[in-house]
C-alpha cells in the first residue's frame, strides 16, 4: 500500500509545483503587461 502510494504522492507534489511556477509565470507576464501599458499611458 505504501509503495503505491510514494509515487502518486510524488506526482501530486510535481503536479502542484508545476501549477505553481506556471501561475508565477503568469502574474510575471501580466505584471510586464501592465508595466508597459503604463510606461505607454505616461509617454
């Protein structure tokens, strides 16, 4: 039972992780985004 469940834990664990630094990338590429609508608006 607890070899079964060591992987799936370890998949999970991925799978968050990866969920994780992709919703980072995401509020890192808005932030750019909005950076430069604003560097626009100011100029």
């Amino acid at each position: 039972m607890s070899f079964c469940s060591a992987p799936n834990e370890k998949s999970i664990s991925a799978e968050r992780f990866f969920n994780l630094s992709r919703t980072i990338f995401r509020s890192q590429e808005i932030f750019v985004w909005g950076g430069g609508t604003m560097k626009i608006i100011y100029m």
